[in-house]
C-alpha cells in the first residue's frame, strides 16, 4: 500500500511473495510461503493426529505441561507483560506518539465506531462472556475465605494477602485482581505487536507479516530462517491460542443451550457446535473483511452493549455505578502488588491464574496484532496507543463491574448461591436466571458466544492465511477456507484430547516461545519510530 504523505521505507530488494509457490487445484488457486505454510501446517496436523490416536496418554500430558510452565515461569510471563505496559504508557508521552500510521497525511480507513467494535471483537468478546461473572466471584470467594498453608506453602487461590471475613475489602481485592487480568497489561500485549506490523508495513513498506517487525534487529536476514522460524511460531502460537478460546466459547454456548432447552452437555454437543459456528465463520471468510468481519463486529457490538446495559439497570445499578470508580481505585492500589515478579506468597494466583492469562493473551498477540494493524491505517502512535490501551481496558473495568458485581451483590445481598453452585461454563446464565427477562437475556448471551466465536474464527483465519502466503494481504480465498477449517479441526482435537486442560495447555506453551518474541520486537518497534518523520 503507498503510503500517504512523509515516511521513511526501508531499502530491501525483497519482493512481497518472492518465496511464495503459486499453484492451481482445480477450480482453486493458491498463493502460499512454502516453508512456512509446510513446516507449520505439518507440525500442527501431527500435533491433532497425536492427540486423536494416544487420548489416555496425552490428556494427563497436557495438564503436567501447563503446570510446569506456569509454576516455574511465572516471573518471566509477569515481567514480560509489565514491560509491555511501560513501553505503551512511555510511547503516550513520548514525542514518538507523533508518528502517523501510513504517512504524515494518511487518514483512517474505518470510522471510530467500526474501529473500536473490531478492535474489541477480536481482542477478548469470547473471554469476557466466559469469565465476566465467574472470575471476580471466584476471587471474592477465595480472597473472603483468607489463607490457608500446609508445610509452609500456601494452599488457597486468593490474591495477594487475602481479606479473611471482610466482605468489603474482599470484594475490592477480587475486582482489582481481575480488572489486573483484562485490563492494561493484556491490551499492552496486543498494542506492541500491532503497532509494529502497522508501522513496518504502512511506513516502511515491508510485507504485512511479523518477521517485518525484526528488519531493524536482523536486516534481510529476516528473510531467511530466522524469518521463517518468527512466522511459523506466530501461525502455531495463533491457531492454538484461537483454539483455546473456541473451545472455551463451545462449552459455554453447550451449557447455556442445556440450560435454557435441555440440549445435552458433553462433547458430542461441543463439537457439533464447533462444526456449525466454523461454517459460519466460512461464510463471513468469503464475504471479506468489510462485510463479514466488520459486520460482525458492530452486531456484537451493539448486542454486548445492549447485554451491559441491561444488567446495569436490572442489577444493583447504584453499586455497579459505584463500583466502577472504586474499582478503579483499588486496582491501581493494588496493581503494584499484583504485577510484582518476584517474591510472591499467593503462588497459586500469581501461577494459576496470571501466568495462565499472559500466556495465552500472547499467544493471541500475532492473530490480534496483525487485525489490529490492517484496520488502523491512518491513526498517529498516540491515538492508537490511547485507543487500543486505555479504552478498551476501561470497557473491560465497567462490563467486569457490572457482571462480576452483580454476582457478588447477590450471593452477599440475596443469599442468592445458584451461580457459586453453577459450573464454571453456565454462572454468566445463572446470574441472569435472578434478573427479569432472564429467558431472554441467556438466548442473547448465547448469540453473543456464538458471534463472538464466528469473529474470531474469521479474522483468525485471515491472519494466519496472511502470515503463510508470505504477508499478501490479497492470498487466494481457498487459503483462507483451509484455515478456518483447520482452526475447527484443532479445537475439536484438544475437546477430545482432555477438553479444558488441553485447551490451556496449548495456549501456554505456545505462549512461552513467542514472549520471547515479543520482547525482542519492542526494541524493533522504538528504533523504527525514531527514525520516521513526524506528523
């Protein structure tokens, strides 16, 4: 794309698609980067082929894996996210936030409303419906019960010190531990890697694939392995993440259908739902991007805000009103306790739950990143930063309010304990069960899940087709199908191969790998803006 207005391109003789195979089959064309489509594609075909044919084995293998990451790295995941958290809030103040995506005189592409709901679509839709109402309940359950030690070690879930038999101050605790998981620091994540892909592919005309991000570090060595090694673990790190989440959206959209109409649970359920939301997510694949993925977005948009509202004005809207500036304050309060590496006694937490969430926000990163870069052309490195960081992290703050809170008003309250009683899929429907209209309300919340899986399967599928076909923005649709169904395939692997367990595992190994990535890619990121004109 030529970019509009003043910018400094990078100088390299390599073409966008130069190592690509373009081939035909059939009525169907393809356009693919052979070795990292091959290499990728084959480990990930023999990654579901082990898990379909050793089950027993495997299930067991995958919750070990997880374990082992999360509790002997959670100082490298915690340390990696607050540095992503600094860089962004220094890029805000920094004259570097003058630099425009695209050029001096580039405008942007998509309105702030079609922006905003993409943005927030693909960023974390599927995560909030599944953990909106669980997570801060869970938290205030554990940080209410106090700490409890065996041999010396802490044996109890709650963060930090705890808040034994102090339902207000456990109430704070719990909000700002998970206000500390869906706000700054996953958001973070996402904006240093998107702003590297928008900068080096608007600005410095490189192709729109991560191994451009690295140019300022390795030159044209980021054409060879050291390239194809960066694009393989971004399509890997993504479709696993994706598959986390789709799966994750599967069980929750089985237990409210099982909820609401009797529909069995289990997996047979899961992966016909995995099935019918992927043809779904093909049909918005060949509509495009503009009507399919953005279409999408502003429907759910406009559903989850309808959702918000509701609940403000049919829970304990005082409260939540309230509660949205006090949590607030008790976040930051707590946030430096909370992000601290090192040194931490709730072991637990800080392992299961936040190294857990950073782990897989990262390896959301490449799918979330590169659909965040391809729709902000136009945008300065301030406006970006500030929206894709500080907004979407206050909408997490009141819709984590306004949900989670109105759980805790009615166990503490109303007595009300169905949604503590409620397994961890259905508490979103329990909690509604207590509001009027909940019919209603749970039959939008599973369209939510439903759309919300559709997006991210769509937008996925083009990211990962991106990143194979050598950064071409235009690949073939055929690649685009293979990829979405792929996803599927993958996300009905790891129900059959230990279900949740798996699910998680996955995200986190995949994670580990591309922190490292990530980190290497914020010194790319400051050497590329310093060297461009500002706007």
């Amino acid at each position: 794309m030529v970019p509009d207005g003043k910018v400094n391109p990078i100088d390299t003789d390599y073409q966008v698609g130069q190592d690509n195979i373009a081939l035909s089959i059939g009525p169907f064309g393809l356009d693919i980067h052979n070795r990292v489509f091959l290499v990728s594609g084959l480990a990930i075909i023999l990654f579901v082929a082990a898990t379909l044919i050793f089950q027993n084995q495997v299930a067991p293998l995958f919750g070990d894996v997880r374990s082992w990451l999360t509790s002997n790295l959670d100082w490298f995941f915690l340390s990696a996210g607050n540095i992503f958290v600094l860089l962004c809030l220094f890029l805000i103040v920094s004259p570097l936030g003058k630099v425009r995506l695209g050029g001096t005189e580039a405008i942007p592409d998509y309105s702030y409303l079609g922006w905003f709901s993409m943005l927030f679509a693909a960023g974390m839709g599927i995560g909030l419906m599944f953990y909106g109402v669980s997570e801060p309940l869970s938290h205030y359950a554990s940080s209410l019960g106090g700490t409890a030690s065996e041999g010396g070690v802490r044996t109890d879930w709650a963060p930090l010190g705890a808040a034994a038999g102090d339902p207000e101050a456990a109430r704070g605790l719990a909000m700002a531990a998970t206000i500390y998981h869906w706000g700054l620091h996953p958001w973070a994540i996402y904006a240093v890697l998107a702003l590297g892909l928008a900068l080096f592919s608007f600005n410095k005309g490189l192709p729109l694939t991560i191994r451009s991000v690295f140019y300022p570090l390795f030159g044209e060595a980021v054409w060879g392995w050291v390239g194809h090694v960066i694009d393989i673990l971004a399509v890997v790190a993504t479709l696993f993440g994706l598959a986390t989440s789709l799966g994750l959206g599967a069980s929750q959209a089985a237990a409210g259908l099982n909820y609401l109409f009797g529909i069995p649970t289990g997996e047979i359920t899961e992966i016909v739902l995995v099935v019918l939301i992927t043809l779904l997510a093909l049909t918005s694949v060949l509509a495009g991007l503009d009507a399919g993925v953005k279409r999408l977005s502003e429907i759910n948009m406009g559903l989850a805000i309808l959702l918000l509202l509701f609940v403000i004005v049919a829970g304990p809207t005082l409260a939540i009103l309230g509660g949205f500036f006090s949590n607030i304050g008790s976040y930051l309060e707590n946030l430096p306790a909370l992000s601290m590496p090192f040194g931490r006694e709730d072991a637990n937490f800080s392992q299961g739950w936040t190294a857990f969430y950073w782990a897989w926000w990262i390896s959301w990163s490449p799918f979330v990143g590169m659909f965040i870069a391809r729709v902000s052309r136009g945008r300065s490195v301030r406006e970006f930063i500030v929206c894709v960081l500080l907004i979407p992290s206050t909408a997490c703050v009141l819709w984590m309010t306004a949900f989670g809170g109105t759980a805790i008003s009615q166990l503490v309250n109303d007595g009300y304990t169905a949604v503590t009683e409620a397994a961890l899929p259905l508490q979103l429907f329990a909690m509604l069960d207590a509001l009027p209209l909940s019919s209603i309300t749970s039959f939008i919340g599973i369209i939510l899940v439903v759309v919300f899986f559709v997006t991210s399967s769509d937008s996925g599928s083009l990211v990962i087709d991106t990143i194979s076909a050598g950064g071409k923005v235009d690949a073939p649709k055929p690649q685009r199908v293979f990829w979405c169904t792929f996803e599927g395939l993958v996300a009905i692997a790891l129900i059959l191969g230990g279900g949740l367990v798996a699910l998680q595992a996955m995200a986190v190994s995949t994670g580990f790998p591309f922190t490292i990535v990530l980190l290497v890619a914020c010194i790319s990121v400051v050497k590329g803006l310093a060297s461009e004109p500002k706007s």
